[in-house]
C-alpha cells in the first residue's frame, strides 16, 4: 500500500487538497507548452494555417481556407503544428486543434482569465470550455466578455457554464445589437438529427435532435400520442419504453398513420427503409443461441438480438450477402494503381481505422495509400496489401504534402517519422473478432 493511506483523516484531506493542486498546475504546464508550440510554428504570410474545415481545407489546397484555431487577435498556427502535437500525443487531431485553439484564445482574447486560470481561481477545464464560446466574438468584444467575466476573480470558479453563456452573450450585445437576431437565424441552421452508439449496449442507440420549437413541441405530442395507442394495443411497457417504440412506429410514416386513424391494430415495427450492416460471425455462432455476432461501428451483439432486428424486416425485406472469409495474411497483388474491391475489403478488415499516429477515423471512409509511391513504370506487384493502408484525407495529404513518411513492419505495426525527426508506433486495431484472435 501508498504510505499515505495510512495518514489520519485530517491529514488524508489535506494531501488530496495539495493533490488537486498539483494536477491543477500539472494542466497549466500542458496549456503553457502548448501556447509556447503554437508560437514555435506560426504561419508565414499567405501559406496554410490550422484551422476548422474539411480535410480538404486543413492543409490549405488553395481554395478558400478554414475557420482559424481561435478568433480576430490570435496567431495564426502552421497547418502543420497540430499533426505534429497530435503523434506526440497520440491523440486524434482534432485533439490537437482543440488543445491549441483554447490554449491561444485564452491567452490573446481572454488574458484575465488566462491569469486568473494561472492563479488557480478558475479550473483549467472550465476556462477551456468558455473560451470556446468567445471564438466568434470579434476582438473588442472578446475583451469586453473577459472583463465581465473577471470582474468578481474570487467567485470566478463558482461561475456555471450557464452563467458564463450569459455573460458572453451579454458583451456579443454590447459590440453588436443586431447579433440576437442573427443568433436566432443561426440556431435554425444548426438544426438536424445525430445518432450516439455507446459500445457498451450497441443493442440500442441515442438519438438527440434539435428542432425549431414548434415542430419539438409537435413531435412531443405525436409520440405521446402513439405511445398512448400502443398502451391501448396491450403494450404493457413503462412509458418512457413506448414513447421509444413510438419513435420506432413513425420511422414507418404509413404504419404510423395507420396506426393514428385505426386503420391497423398491429403494433409491431416494421422496416421503412433499408439499414447497410457488416457483420461478422461464424458457422458455430450459429450453432445454438448463444452466439455472438459482430456489427461494424455497433459492436457484439447476441445471436438471438440480432434475429429479431432480421425477422422485423420480414422474409422480403432482408437481403443478406455473404461473403467468403478473406485471408487477412494473402498478400496477393495486381497490376494496376487502385485495388480491386476484394483487396480493398482485407486492407480495411486488417486495419480497422486509419494508421497515423493518434487517428481514430473509420478506415471505411479512408484513401488506401500506397506505402511506397506507387510508379506506373515501376516493377510488378505494387499494388498489394502489405503495400497499402488506410489513411484519412488529412493524413494522407499529411504524407503526400507534409513531410510525413511511414513503413509496414512484418508483424503489421507501422512506424512513422515526423518532419522534426521524431518516431511514433502505431499497433493498428483489427475488424476480426476478438475471439478470432483468442482460437
């Protein structure tokens, strides 16, 4: 055991203060050598910068640019910066662009809080989270909104998330009358529908939608009501589970009207439209009901879940194709730039998501790089797997533009090395399922 947890109460209490202290300066050190990266790379006049865009735009291709890191006043970063900070880290890079687009906000736009944050009267992830919310202020306003910010310093870490919204709004006001309403046009164009998985119940998937405030209030009262049909039909569940079936039932809009006009009394869902599933499973996973199937992007569910979501589609609206099981070691080449879609399959089954140091991205939606350049008048058999891997757009043009290079080492590991000369390992994540592995 830690000597310290034999200490006496009194004591135990003091040690977690001074704890919380050291973890406080800790972040602080992190946010100091960040400003002091971003200030080692800005970004020359008119050549790229970060910034917040398309991959397209992130390494600056000469059409148009992307929303900078922080807002008017701050540095402008090199676009290379945060792929760097971002291997180093071995985070995503938008992890990167964050740390650096907070870092420089703060200390160019909200310089009290910065010192206040430094003074330990404000958490560091708390000045974080209102510097993202003064990014779009201009510079006159920015400081307007740190003054009243920090105009009681000693209250500062009680302030809520809420109440520091207010106050920013409240200097967006002063340096613009007209924002409110363009804030209202705003919030209409941010409206849409967003999905959440949680790996751990991939049976089941949040949904979160923002809506103009009559069509909310509209839908409320529509899955009210349907809920209230299905309770009607026999549904014995608490409500808060058929107002989620309810959901389901309008994902059909006729069997919803149907169901509303007493056209039907069946309540059970039925399949609107069709639902693109990968799924990877084994002959014994369908050998009894205790199998395991595994869902791309969703993850293990039972063989038994997994029926029902096939028998709701009905015997005519499942279309299931199989696939033979690929040989992830064949190394097999062709002649020819682009891989057939049989070798592209393995590449992504292989590597799960994109290999740079730190990325997270879907190797679904990723180029396939060729490792060593690919030479049209180049010897026979470039186009192979071992040769290719999965890259995302950023990342590939970070290998392409930047001065990023990479090897496939024999047991499928990469090496990469950086323009400063640093080396990062990266062990790729697998499709196959883990009990694959396990055999």
């Amino acid at each position: 055991m830690e000597p310290h947890l034999h200490l006496p109460k009194r004591q135990v209490l003091d040690v977690l203060v001074a704890a919380r202290a050291e973890e406080h300066e800790a972040q602080v050190r992190q946010l100091r050598l960040a400003l002091q990266w971003a200030l080692l790379h800005p970004a020359a006049e008119g050549a790229a910068y970060a910034g917040w865009g398309d991959d397209g735009l992130v390494l600056g291709d000469g059409v148009g640019g992307p929303l900078p890191l922080a807002g008017d006043g701050a540095p402008l970063i090199a676009a290379a910066a945060p792929l760097e900070l971002a291997a180093a880290l071995n985070r995503p890079a938008e992890h990167a662009q964050q740390l650096l687009g907070d870092t420089v906000e703060l200390a160019f736009r909200l310089p009290r809080l910065w010192e206040q944050m430094c003074a330990g009267r404000i958490a560091v992830w708390r000045a974080r989270a209102i510097s993202r919310e003064t990014r779009d202020l201009s510079l006159d306003a920015a400081l307007h909104a740190d003054r009243l910010l920090c105009a009681v310093p000693d209250r500062l870490d009680q302030l809520s998330a809420a109440g520091a919204a207010r106050l920013v709004h409240e200097a967006r006001l002063h340096a613009d009358p007209d924002r409110a309403r363009a804030d209202e046009e705003s919030a209409l164009v941010r409206r849409g529908v967003w999905l959440h998985r949680d790996g751990r119940a991939p049976g089941v998937t949040d949904v979160h939608l923002t809506l103009d405030t009559p069509d909310a209030l509209a839908f409320d009262q529509t899955v009210g009501r349907l809920a209230g049909e299905l309770k009607e039909l026999g549904d014995t569940d608490v409500l808060d589970v058929r107002r989620a079936k309810a959901v389901g039932v309008l994902a059909d809009p006729q069997h919803a009207l149907d169901l509303l006009s007493g056209e039907t009394t069946d309540p059970g869902p039925r399949t609107g439209g069709s639902v693109d599933l990968n799924v990877h499973l084994a002959p014994s996973d369908l050998a009894d009901d205790r199998g395991v199937v595994v869902i791309e992007r969703l993850g293990a569910l039972s063989t038994e879940l997994f029926a029902g979501w096939l028998s709701r589609c009905g015997i005519d609206g499942a279309t299931v194709r199989l696939r033979p099981v690929i040989d992830l070691a064949a190394d097999a080449s062709v002649e020819r730039h682009d891989p057939p879609s049989a070798m592209r399959e393995e590449v992504i089954l292989r590597d799960a998501t994109c290999v740079f140091p730190g990325c997270r991205r879907d190797s679904r939606s990723c180029d396939l790089d060729h490792i060593a350049a690919y030479d049209a008048d180049g010897p026979p058999g470039q186009t192979r797997p071992s040769n290719l891997a999965p890259l995302c757009r950023r990342h590939h043009r970070a290998k392409t533009h930047a001065g990023w290079s990479y090897v496939r080492r024999r047991d499928g590991t990469y090496d990469w090395l950086s323009p400063q000369g640093k080396t990062y390992a990266v062990v790729p994540t697998s499709r196959a399922p883990l009990a694959t592995h396990l055999a």
